[in-house]
C-alpha cells in the first residue's frame, strides 16, 4: 500500500512505538 509521505511517517512513528527506531530505520517499507 503506497500512500502519501505523511502517512509513510505515521506508519513509521507507530513502528517506531511499537518495535522501535531500529526497525523502522531498516524497513524501508513498513509490513501491514
């Protein structure tokens, strides 16, 4: 699912809660 930047950097902030910044940083593409 490709979506505006904004909700690319809202998925990553739920990541970023969730398991954490290292995850999000090397999943360029954020898994459902």
């Amino acid at each position: 699912m490709h979506n505006s930047g904004a909700s690319v950097k809202q998925i990553r902030s739920a990541i970023d809660t969730s398991f954490g910044p290292h995850y999000a940083t090397q999943t360029p593409t954020p898994l459902p």
